[in-house]
C-alpha cells in the first residue's frame, strides 16, 4: 500500500469506531424525524421522474410473475422466499444460520464466518424484487395490481423495520447501500399514482436514501479496493443528491458520486469498451450503471460528462460483439448473477455486425466468426489477468477459448460457484484447470494468495493476427504465467478454416520434466467416435479430437476438482470435461481440431501444418 492509502485506512478505522461509539449511544441519526416528505418534491410529484425502459418484455411471463409474487426473487436460483417475519432478512437460506443483529462493523462475514455466503444474504436486501412488483403492478389489471402494491409496500417496510441504519450485515457493504438505494427510488417512481400507505412508505423511503447516502460517503471504496464497488456507491450519490435536492447535503452527494463516475470511466472500462476487472458479468453491471447514472442525469436536466457518454458507447459495443444469438454473454472471470437494478430491466447493448475476426487489443479477446453455414464462433482470451493491485474478480484463464454456436455452448467457461463458503471450490473454479487452457505441474498461471487476490499475475502478447489469402484466419499469442516458477512458455495458435473447421495448437517450450494438462469443457455430453469424439447439440454437432496426450472424459470428480461447472452463483454441478494429459520434456504441442462437420485427413492436417508452421514463425520474430 501507499502512505496515501495507509492514511485513509486509518482514518476510516477511526471512522468506524466513531460510528460504533454513537450508535452504542444511541446517537444514530433517523432520517425520517428530520424530513417531512411533504416537502420532498420526489415523494410528492404525481407523474414519473425517472426514464426506466424494459429491455425483454418477454421476461415478465406467468412463471416469473407467480414466483415474484409469492415472495421470491426474479431468479429462481436464488431460492429465497419473504414472509412477514423480520428474521427473513437475515436468515441464510443455505445454512439456514441467523446472521447477528449487531452494529455491522463486528460482524464476521469474510470466508470462514459461521453464517453461510454472505452474498446470498445480501442478494434479496437489494431490493430489486421491488422493481419486478412494480412492472407487474404497471401491466397487469387492477386485482393483480392491487397484490403488487400491497407485497412491494409490505417487503419494503419489513425490511427497514428489520434493519435500523448501522444494525446488521446488510450495512457491512456500501456497495449493497447504492444498489438498494437506487432500487427503491425506481420502484416507488414507478408505482406513484397506486401507492396505499404514502405516510408510512415515503418516510421510509427518507430514512433510507438520507441514512445509505451517508453511510456510503463514509465508506467509499477508494485506492486499491477500487471496482465496480466504487461505481455502484457513486452511482447512488448522484441519485440522492439529484433526487432529493431538499437534503442538506444533497449537492454535496451529486458532486461526489459525478466526480467519482468520472474518474472511474476511464480506470475501470478500457478504451476498446472491455473491462479493466477482466469479468463480462462485472463489466456489464458498471455499464448499466454507468447508463442509469447518464439517464438520470439526462432526465432531469443536468449535463452527462463526455467521458461517461464516451465509456458507456464503447462498453455496450465490447458486450454487443461478445453476446451470442439469445443475448447472453458469456462468464469470463468472476461472475455473481448480480444487476445494477433488475434481470428483467437493461440498457440494450448495441448489436455489432458480425465480421470474421474483430480483435479488442486493449483488453485483449479476440471474436472469430466461421465463414458459411456452420454459424460457429470463437472467443480468444489474450488479456491479463485483472485489474491491480489485487486483481480481484479475475480469473487464471490465458490463452483460454470458447467455442458456441447461434444458441448453443460447444466449449464453455465454467462460471465462479462462490466466493465464500467453499473455499477449496473457490480456488477451482478461478483457477486455471477449471478453464479451455493448458495447465503445467498443476500450478495455476499466477499465484492465488486469498479468495480476492492474485501475486505473479502474468503478461500475454498477441504474436500474430491475420486473414491468409485462402480464406483462412489466424491467431497466435504466447503467455508466462509459468516462466518464472517451471521456466515454461505458452504458446497458442488457433486457425478458423473454410466449412467451420477450427484448429488449435499448444506449443510448451522449456526444459526438464514437466507435468502438461490440456482441459476443454464441454457444452454437452461426448460420444466416442473413431478416434475422437463427437458433441450432438440442439442444433449441430461438433466433431472433437485432440492429440499429443492420453485423454479421457471426466464428470464430477473431486480429488482434485475436475469437471464442474456452476450455472448459478451458489450452485454446482458436474460437467464433462476432456482431459488431454502429457508428462516428459519439453517442448511439447497439444493438436486440437473441432469441427461442426466431417473434414477429410488431408485438409485437416493441412490446417494443422500451416498453423505449426506459423507459430514457429511468429517465435522467431
């Protein structure tokens, strides 16, 4: 750390301490003895004041509405229901374990806490289920309405009821603070003209705006712990401070939380548009952030800064290109099924045309699309590991791939699990065996020191990018992840050929012994055929060999972890994953050739051949 940063971790230890002091106290501020709503032109005015625009009309269908209103979340997944019982809101619904009722700097919530993930604990105090009741209420006929209204209202006042401000784990995060605050602010905007207790509901929504806004400027999350946090919690400060100009520090929250968005566009979302977290789920969270920020901003007349116009234009074009057919984006890096304010709102990302190979240099992927029928595309990982110093939300994943087809996964990334609980599955499922790449002596590409941080992050070059004029398209990059601990290099060269063949070639140069494992993890079940395999999707199949290794197909194994994969934060479940393995000297090369139909011996080694031949030109230079 710097001096600088020392400094203002004491001083927000000081800070904290001086929090406890009042609130042992009794000198917690209650907002809503302070501000009479009447005077609050956001709890007054009779028609909308924010923009809010639905992204997939489609999402709200009967199966959502029905789970949304009995209680549950948008997301199944997260298998959490309210009732009106106040412990609702702190029992973990995995462990089924209360977390303390206390002032939330002595609570334990990092890895090894007796309560469960505290992720999932904090995913339903968000609030965002409000906005889903909201919507419902806004399109659906008055006897439905009425039963959205009502629920909103009920889970809304149980929750401030049931954490007073500083009292429990929900205050432990500022981040949480900002994405609850804005949550509630859309959804009371929303449902204005129907609300049935307005002397108890806009109070509330006071006690909450004035006591989270002053909470977050306490505890931003500055120097290194700068993220996708910091965003969240300036995102909210430019809501507080725009929207309830009444309060006495409201211009002073605006300032902060613009300044704030200002500085971070250009820290955290490079100048192709990509993540400097290096995490698509992280980088698409901060850009709807950064969008909702600019259309509240917009709305009620105030100026967007032209470096957040600029960021929030590039990002949507990085996440268009990287969107499959449904609109999905893969999880590269860490991933936690969170949005900045609901699964069913967004801010459309641009749709790109798609070109055969677009290469965004600044955080290095590379999309590759097949020329013809097959409609197979490619992404290439060539970026770093993450954002420093900590290089948190990233995952050892160099030179790894996915392979997909409009609809449809052939080689996927496993996604993250979680990030408290499980430790040892934390670790997989960031590390490097868990990912398309080469592992070697099964050491991951940099040194994982806690389940946020990484040392010995690695550098990857691009060596070669190029269209050959008989159509074909090249990629080659080289990482060293593992020079300085085996004294290995990587070397990856990956060919998209004509009629959908694809062809990719790991080069291990180095000397001594090595221990080498290839791992690709697979969209669907494997069948054998001939000398290797073939992979029957819903509309296509893929045909697999891979040679330079004895392989085997392996599902669910736990010693060590192999074959997992995590479709929804807090659960796993096994995956089949071929395993090419090599032990001897070096160097060594991996031949992996896929194709969505039957090519013949002699244009797939030709395939293979020129793609040698060019890695070892492209080592030369």
């Amino acid at each position: 750390m710097q001096p600088s940063e020392l400094w203002a971790r004491v001083g927000s230890q000081c800070g904290l301490a001086m929090l406890s002091l009042r609130h042992r106290l009794g000198l917690t501020p209650q907002a809503h003895c302070q501000f009479d709503f009447r005077l609050h032109r956001f709890c007054t005015a009779e028609n909308s004041l924010l923009p809010l625009r639905l992204a997939h009309e489609r999402l709200l269908d009967e199966a959502l509405t029905t789970r949304v209103l009995a209680g549950g979340l948008p997301e199944a997944g997260w298998n959490w229901c309210w009732r009106p019982d106040d412990q609702v809101w702190h029992r973990d619904s995995q462990t089924g374990q209360l977390w303390p009722r206390q002032f939330f700097g002595s609570i334990p919530y990092r890895d090894g806490n007796p309560y469960g993930d505290v992720r999932r604990i904090w995913e339903p105090a968000r609030l965002q289920q409000l906005i889903v009741l909201a919507l419902i209420a806004a399109q659906r006929g008055e006897g439905t309405r009425e039963q959205a209204i009502s629920l909103l209202e009920a889970q809304f006042l149980s929750w401030v009821e049931a954490n007073p401000l500083y009292v429990g784990v929900h205050y432990v995060s500022a981040m949480e603070c900002g994405l609850r605050l804005i949550a509630v602010c859309h959804a009371f905007d929303l449902v204005r003209p129907w609300i049935h207790s307005p002397q108890r509901v806009w109070p509330a929504v006071l006690q909450l705006v004035d006591g989270h806004a002053a909470l977050i400027q306490q505890r931003m999350s500055l120097h290194s712990s700068l993220g996708n946090h910091t965003v969240a919690e300036a995102a909210a400060l430019v809501y507080a401070g725009v929207l309830f100009p009444e309060m006495p520090r409201a211009e002073e929250r605006h300032l902060l939380g613009l300044r704030l968005l200002e500085s971070e566009a250009v820290h955290q979302i490079l100048a192709d548009g990509g993540g400097a977290e290096q995490g698509f789920w992280y980088l698409r969270f901060i850009s709807e952030l950064y969008g909702l920020a600019a259309g509240l901003l917009s709305s009620r007349g105030h100026g967007v800064p032209e470096r957040i116009q600029r960021v929030l234009k590039q990002s949507r074009s990085f996440l268009g290109a990287m969107e499959d057919s449904a609109g999905r984006i893969p999880t590269i890096g860490d991933s936690d099924n969170g949005y900045a304010l609901s699964p069913v709102l967004s801010l459309c990302h641009e749709e790109q045309e798609k070109t055969p190979l677009t290469t965004f240099l600044s955080s290095g992927y590379s999309v590759l699309h097949s020329q013809g029928s097959s409609r197979t595309s490619l992404i290439f990982d060539h970026g770093p590991l993450g954002m420093g110093p900590c290089y948190a939300h990233g995952h050892a994943d160099a030179l790894s791939v996915l392979l997909r087809g409009d609809d449809e996964d052939f080689l996927i990334d496993p996604g993250t699990f979680a990030y408290s609980g499980h430790p040892e599955w934390r670790k997989y499922f960031r590390g490097t065996r868990a990912h398309n790449t080469v592992m070697v002596d099964d050491l991951d590409q940099a040194v994982q020191e806690t389940a946020f941080q990484w040392s010995s992050p690695y550098s990857v070059r691009l060596l070669t990018r190029k269209e050959l004029s008989g159509g074909e398209t090249v990629l080659i990059a080289v990482h060293n992840g593992y020079e300085q601990r085996t004294g290995v290099l990587h070397y990856r060269g990956i060919l998209s050929g004509q009629s959908g063949l694809w062809v990719i070639v790991d080069l291990l140069t180095g000397a001594g012994y090595h221990t080498l494992e290839l791992n690709w993890h697979l969209g669907s079940t494997p069948a054998p055929n001939g000398a290797g395999y073939v992979i029957t999707g819903k509309r296509a199949q893929l045909h697999l060999t891979v040679d330079g290794g004895h392989s085997q197909v392996l599902r669910g194994q736990e010693n060590p972890p192999v074959g997992w994969c995590a479709p929804f934060y807090g659960h796993r479940q096994p995956l089949d994953t071929l395993q090419a393995a090599y032990q001897g000297h070096l160097p060594h090369e991996f031949v992996t050739c896929l194709a969505v139909k039957s090519h013949d011996d002699h244009d797939r080694q030709s395939a293979v051949s020129l793609l040698k031949d060019l890695i070892h030109e492209a080592r030369a230079h």
